[in-house]
C-alpha cells in the first residue's frame, strides 16, 4: 500500500494549550494594576498614555468593547483638558476639602476603568477590573499624598510649587511603563504598600515620642 502511493489519514490530537492564554491573562491583571495604580497618583494623563496606545494599537486595544470610547480622539482631548485644568488649579485642589475628595474619587474610578478597559480588550470579563482598579488607584494615591504631604512640609513655597509637576510625570511614566514592561505594577505595587508602612511606623513613633515628652 505504502509503495503504491496511497494516502493515509492520519490522526493526532492533543490538549488545547493554555499556557498562552494564561500568561496574556497575567500580562493584562499587571497591566490593570499598573495604569490603575498610575492613575491613583494622578487620573488623567495615565488614562490618556493608555486611550493613546490602545488607538496605535499598541499593546492594548479597546475596539469592539464597552470601552472603546477610551481611544476615541475626543475623549483623550478631554483627558489633556482636565489634566492642564488639575494642574492650574491643584492648590485650590488641595487646600478644599471638598474638591480634593472629588479628585480622589475621579482617580479610583479612573483605576477601575482602566483594569476593566484592559481585561475587556483581550475578551475577559471586565467586572473584576472594578474592586481591582480601585485598590490600585486607592493604595498609590494614598502613598503618594502621604509621601508629598511629608515632603512639602520641609521644602520651600517655590519646590512645593513643583510637586503637581513631579506626581504628573511619576503617574506618566508608570502607565507607559506599564503597558510595555507589566511587572514593572509588581515593583510599583511593593513600593506604595513600603511607602504606607513606612509613613504609618513614622507616625506611631512622633506620637511615642510626644507622650514621653509629656
């Protein structure tokens, strides 16, 4: 048979692989904690280094999900409207209570956002993107106001001045980073939870150390 030329069928099967769909899962949770961590730290030009990306489709992608509108050209000119209106107006920002818990609560629902948007690109359900954004953006932005709130009680009206600044190109680099290095979250994630830690073990100290005093 074999000599005559005949064709013979043959049958192989395996195991759908998983592994790739498993790790592009990992790469999307770290790159939902990163931006959403980024935006805890300021909200909009995170969201807009990842409407801008997703638009080039460049390691993300929101087409064809509920959040293709973060890639749409006006929602990111939206995003630089804000972001220059935060920046004008930041020591108004910080010193009304009211309006600083507004900001904030724009960042944990920009963080929330941001994971879902990105679950949602690679067809994962997006829900879980929610309480996930939120401790990402809750945790960053309370290390950040806490670590700027120390440094602007020691530095001069002209340095102090330049914080906005500074807090905008941290919330920048880290979502670009982000999107193009993921675990670059896990090294962003240990360093808010030590700066907290830190901040707090300070804390309890000064106070030990008024109540000796006293």
């Amino acid at each position: 048979m074999f000599a005559a030329g005949l064709a013979v069928p043959l049958l192989y099967s395996h195991p759908a692989a998983r592994y790739p769909t498993r790790v592009k899962l990992l790469i999307d949770i770290l790159q939902g904690l990163g931006l959403s961590q980024a935006a805890g730290v300021r909200p909009f030009l995170p969201a807009l280094v990842a409407g801008a990306a997703a638009k080039a489709d460049l390691l993300v992608d929101f087409d064809g999900t509920e959040f293709a509108f973060m890639e749409r050209s006006w929602w990111l000119a939206a995003l630089i409207v804000a972001a220059v209106v935060a920046i004008v107006l930041r020591g108004e920002l910080e010193r009304r209570a009211q309006l600083a818990a507004a900001l904030q609560g724009i960042a944990l629902g920009m963080g929330a956002l941001l994971f879902s948007a990105v679950l949602a690109g690679d067809g994962y359900a997006w829900w879980p993107g929610v309480p996930a954004g939120i401790a990402g953006a809750w945790l960053s932005g309370t290390a950040v106001r806490d670590l700027f709130g120390r440094a602007a009680g020691r530095l001069d009206e002209e340095a102090r001045s330049h914080l906005p600044v500074y807090g905008e190109g941290v919330a920048v680099l880290l979502a670009a980073l982000s999107i193009v290095a993921p675990p670059v979250a896990l090294v962003a994630l240990g360093f808010f939870v030590w700066l907290i830690v830190g901040g707090r073990r300070r804390e309890r100290d000064r106070y030990a150390g008024l109540r000796i005093l006293r």
